[in-house]
C-alpha cells in the first residue's frame, strides 16, 4: 500500500497530535478528510489553534533533533556521547551529514523537516477551504472578506506558514512550498532555500496585513483579536499590535540567520532587516511552557550539572575563552587544535565579564556562583555560566572540547519553573538582546557604527546588580578597531590574530558585536550560534553548513525525485552537495 508521509495529509487532528512524534507517516485512503477535519468553523478554528504548539515542538519538544549536533558544530557546546549524533558532529574529524537510508542520524535529521512541513500543510490545508469558491470555510459571523474572525485565522495561519517555511528552508538546502489552493495528495516540489525564504517572507507580510486589516473601519464581526493564550501561551493575549511585533521579529531573525556564507550573510537587505527589528518585540518574549501541554524546551534541561558533569555539556574553550584576561587562552590558544587540553585539563579563565563566575581560583569561582542559588522557583541566577565543582567533571573525547564552564542561566527553570514545578512557566524563546544585536548588526553593515555601538553597549556595559543583567564591561566606541592587548591589557574580547591566529589581540566594535550576541543568546534559541558562524565565518573548516532533503522524502518522491545526497566534505565525489561545507574560518580553525 503507498504511504504518503504526513506533511502530504491534513489528517493531523483524526490521528492526534501525539502519533506524530515516532512515526510521521499515516496512510492517506481518500481526499476527503481535509474537508472533514476542517467542516465547522469551530473545528476549524480549534485546529489551527494547536498549530503553533506544533510547530514549537518541531523545534524545542525534543532532544531528538538536529539542534544537539548543531551546537556541537558551532562549538557552543562539547559532548563525546554519542546520543542524537552529538560526537559524531564534531568539528576537526572531517565529518558530513550523511542522508543515506540507515544512518544512525536519520530520526533526528528527519524531525523538524516532518514537523514543519505537517504545520506548513495544516496552515495551508485551512487557507485553502476558507478560499473555496463553491462552497467557502467561513469563521466568522458574517459572509464579509472584512470579518475579525475570519481575518485573525487567515493572519494565524500565514504566520504559521512562514515559521514553518522559514525555519526549514534555514536548516535544509531545499524543501517544498505548500500553498493554499494545492490539493491534499500533491507533495510540492522540492525548491532551493531561496525560493522557500521568498515564500516564508512573503507569508508573513500577508500575516501582518490581514492583522491590519483588523484595525480598518470596515472590519466586521466578533471573536477577533487579541489572539488567544490557548493559541500562543503568553501570559496575556496579544493585541494586533503586539502580534505584528511578534511577526516582525520572527521575520528578522529568519532573514539573518538563512545565509550559509559570509557573502551571503553582507548581501542580506538590512535596510528591510534594521526595519524589523526596529519594530520586533519590546521586552523578551515569554512563553508559558507546559511538560504535559506544552510547549517545552527539552534541549535546555539537558545543558544543567546534574546531567553527568561535563557528559552531556561543557563550554568548550573557542569562543568564551575570548572573554579571559589571565593569560590561560592565550596559553591554550598558542598550542594545535590537537594538543588543547592535554593532559585531562578542563580550561579554567578569569574575566571581568560579569556573566562569568568571578575569582583567581576554581574555588573562588565555586563560592561566587553555587549552583543552590538559583535552584528555586523564578529565581534569576547570579551568573549565566558557572565553574562546575571539580568532582562534577567528566572529561572523554576530544581535548579542545574540555572545561570547567556550563550553561546556567535559565537553571531555575530547569528545576523549579516560575512557581516550583520543574520546566512549567513563564520562559524565554526570543530575547530582546538577540534582536537589538541583530540590528545592531544591520547597522554596523550599512554604515551606523555609532547606532552599532550603543545596542552593543546596552548588555555590554549593563551594571552587575545581585545577579548579571549584561557583562558590566567598559563600552565600546564606534571608532573601535582591533589592536594590541599591551594598550589595553583587560580587553574583551580578545581574539586570534593573524595570520597564524596562534596569539590574540583586543577585538575592535565588529568583534565585540559578535561576542556580546554569543554570550547573550547562548542556548536561548534554536541553534543560534550555528546559524550566526556559518553567516560570519566562523565554523571551523569543513562544517558541513545545512541538511539535505531527508531521503524519507526523496524516496516518497519515487523516481521523480532526487537521487539521496549529503552535506560535507568532498562535494560530488563523496555523495555531497557541491559547496556545501565551511571554509576556514575568521579565527584560523
């Protein structure tokens, strides 16, 4: 019997959100359940609701995915274990991302994929019945085009198609656009990433202006906006206004992070971006996340100390050793990539980064920042990264990934919640600091250092006040360019110089942008630094730089299809997509 893989039915509310997760193919007997499932306005309203839920869980809902193997990648994170692939992504071993059938990273290469294109179908499935010229899906309590009911499912479910759309097209080179209108057994055909952005972005202009729509006098009806907490679990419902920040910021961070080179990344249209972020979000943006509702975010809990010690986390040295003012980078940083770390040595530094444990010793770091201290429930933690206690270290596998340092900033979370359930409350997916330095960013590349600097300097600069709201560092001037350590010896950051990047040298304003983004959104997005080093050359040689089109779908595709392929070193000659790996990178690695 033919089987059709999920994203090509809209079968999701009969089979239940749940039977998705393992097996993400239902068997597609007729063309009339879209009809079905979609045939009130109640139902059809109820659907879409849990879409964005969805679409969350595709990305935070569960640790087998790609996200653990791209914070390897990107040297955000280190593990030697091999669960959901994370040692066989290391960076130096000349890996690819394999996509032939039975390779032992096949499930979590396929699950975003599956998840979006599910979200992007139901999101279409919808548009497509409310635009049925015979007999139209209408939500509202009028037959007008102009009704607020009708017009907030129209601007949920582009929203829903651009996040879907835009995040694959991020993580994968191809994929294919659902568009209302399309019947329920046609697949799509497979477009390259560019296409996908163009549709994603474009979908969430059609987002913002049927939202608009609904502040015109001629708007009509009832049960219209704000948009429900049991839509987008905020703690309040989100006004149209609100919304369309919301929107707006997404679409800011989707356009940045889509380049896969630097070229690519100085090409973006920053004036449209700078536009955005200017009007994104005013405050971080929470969710109230649910372990048995949802959304969650299961990568986060496993970024903790009580997790093995360094087993499944440590901070490996690259890019927060740039924060250290001992000596001890650029000891560690003047040795091969391959001797770092010899002799079963985590790194150990001392910064005036406020962000940081601080004190000259492992113990003095220990007593500044224990981990009881934010152990309770909606407690922010005195630091965002702790020095873990001797006896918690773990150290196996590659001796560069090894350090004292984890991940701790949202460990009241992960233990208590906002109110002492573990992982249940208010959380933060997007933080304002991520979109000021995303404009500052935009800024910085079309000429406004001086704008560039102080959106830099807001977290850069931010006063330590009983626990880290920035870095409390000096600020940093738009003038500022690199140069030597000896005029300024307590500079952050300091950076590899050339042209053996074997010593450093105080990084200038570009270099201090790129730090303060690292430091500040480590761990708080999907994959964030994954997507900022391919933009800005920063991974190290031969990262592979995306996903192919998993082969559970070329296969779907039978021989119309693509033939399977990969990404990774070697190009054509290896089974891989043709400039799809790293080149060297800024810093020498």
């Amino acid at each position: 019997m033919i089987r059709n893989l999920i994203r090509y039915a809209a079968l999701a509310a009969v089979v239940g959100l749940g039977a998705c997760e393992k097996q993400l193919a239902v068997e597609n007997e007729t063309s009339g359940d879209t009809k079905r499932v979609l045939g009130t306005p109640n139902d059809a309203e109820a659907l879409i609701s849990t879409y964005y839920k969805r679409w969350h869980s595709g990305l935070y809902g569960s640790i087998g995915d790609v996200q653990g193997m791209m914070n390897i990648m990107s040297m955000m994170n280190y593990s030697s274990l091999a669960n959901n692939c994370q040692n066989a992504r290391a960076p130096f071993a000349n890996v690819a991302n394999s996509n032939l059938p039975g390779n032992v990273c096949a499930g979590e290469q396929y699950r975003l994929y599956a998840v979006m294109g599910e979200v992007q179908r139901v999101a279409s499935n919808l548009l497509t019945q409310m635009d049925d010229p015979t007999a139209p899906l209408r939500l509202g309590t009028t037959a007008a085009a102009t009704d607020v009911r009708n017009l907030r499912a129209r601007a949920f479910a582009e929203f829903l198609r651009g996040l879907s759309i835009g995040y694959t097209a991020m993580v994968y080179d191809s994929g294919a656009v659902i568009a209302p209108g399309m019947t329920t057994q046609d697949p799509g055909t497979l477009v390259h990433y560019t296409v996908e952005r163009d549709s994603a972005l474009a979908a969430f202009q059609r987002a913002i202006d049927y939202t608009n729509a609904t502040l015109a006098a001629s708007a009509t009806g009832n049960n219209g906006f704000p948009i429900p907490v049991t839509w987008l679990p905020t703690a309040a419902p989100l006004t149209q206004q609100e919304f369309i920040r919301l929107i707006r910021s997404y679409r800011a961070r989707i356009t940045t992070n889509m380049a896969r080179t630097p070229t690519e990344r100085a090409a973006l249209p920053w004036a449209s971006i700078i536009a955005d972020a200017q009007n994104g979000i005013t405050a971080d943006h929470n969710l109230i996340t649910s372990t048995t509702t949802g959304p969650i975010n299961d990568w986060r809990n496993t970024y903790d100390d009580t997790n093995a010690g360094g087993t499944w986390h440590q901070m490996p040295p690259f890019f927060i050793g740039m924060g250290d003012v001992s000596g001890s980078y650029a000891a560690w940083i003047a040795q091969p990539v391959t001797e770092r770390g010899a002799g079963g040595v985590g790194f150990f530094m001392v910064t005036p980064d406020q962000r940081f444990p601080q004190g000259a010793t492992r113990a003095l770091q220990n007593a500044d920042f224990p981990t009881t201290q934010c152990a309770t429930a909606a407690t922010p933690c005195k630091r965002y990264y702790v020095n873990r206690s001797s006896g918690a270290d773990s150290f196996s596998g590659s001796g560069w990934g090894w350090s004292n340092y984890s991940f701790y900033r949202y460990h009241s979370w992960v233990r208590a919640g906002d109110g002492g359930s573990a992982r249940n409350g208010a959380t933060p997916f997007f933080l304002l600091a991520e979109l000021d330095l995303i404009q500052a960013e935009g800024l910085f590349r079309t000429g406004d250092k001086v704008g560039a600097a102080a959106l830099v300097n807001k977290t850069r600069t931010a006063a330590f006040n009983v626990f880290a709201r920035g870095g409390a560092l000096p600020s940093i001037g738009a003038a500022d360019v690199n140069h030597s350590i000896a005029s300024d010896p307590n500079c952050v950051p300091r950076v590899p110089a050339a042209p053996a990047y074997n010593t450093l040298e105080c990084g200038g304003l570009w270099e201090a942008l790129k730090y303060e983004k690292r430091i500040e959104t480590a761990y708080s997005a999907y994959s964030n630094w994954f997507f900022d080093h391919r933009g800005w050359g920063d991974l190290a040689k031969d990262t592979p730089l995306f996903w192919a089109v998993p082969y559970q779908d070329l296969q779907a595709r039978g021989p119309t299809g693509r033939a399977l392929y990969g990404a990774g070193p070697g190009g054509l000659a290896a089974g891989n997509a043709e400039n799809s790996t790293a080149g060297p990178s800024n810093y020498g690695w």
